[in-house]
C-alpha cells in the first residue's frame, strides 16, 4: 500500500484496499499509510485521526505529537514516519 501510495498510483492503491480483509484494512500499519494518503490530500482532520489511531500500537511518542503538527511537518513516507523523521533531514538526522 505504502509503494502505490508514494508512487502516487490513486487508483491502484484504492483496488487494493478495496481487496483487503477488514482486519487488515484497519490494522495499525494501514492505518499509517492511510494517515499519510490523507495528508497527501491535505485532510488534515482525517490525517490526524488515522494517526492517532496507530500510534499507540508502535509505542513512539513523537507520532502522537505529529497528529497535532501542521501537514507539511510529517515525514513524506512511512519509514521516516515511524523513524520521526523531519522533511528535509539528511540520513543520520531526525
């Protein structure tokens, strides 16, 4: 999901969520990608919400804190995500 999200395959990412169990459709992980296909929409209510839905499930803080951060803040993709890194850092940066 995160792969056709970043690529920025709408449709495709759409058929595949639609092909998921429920289970997994809305488990912590899908959760996180769904937060950040909100963000790339700019819904920033939805974002927050999808977010702070995960977060407790990864145990790291600085996703909760991200939930009430402005959009552009978040990290563009799910690994820096949950690594709570900053647009713009350099590898070794947060």
């Amino acid at each position: 999901a995160e792969a056709l999200r970043a690529a920025g395959e709408t449709a495709d990412l759409e058929t595949f969520l639609a092909s998921l169990p429920p289970a997994l459709r809305e488990s912590p992980e899908m959760n996180l990608v769904l937060a950040l296909r909100a963000r790339d929409r700019g819904d920033a209510p939805e974002a927050a919400r999808l977010l702070e839905s995960a977060a407790p499930a990864f145990g790291r803080p600085h996703l909760r804190e991200l939930a009430t951060a402005p959009l552009a803040a978040w990290p563009p993709t799910f690994h820096a995500l949950l690594l709570g890194r900053t647009p713009g850092a350099r590898r070794g940066e947060p």
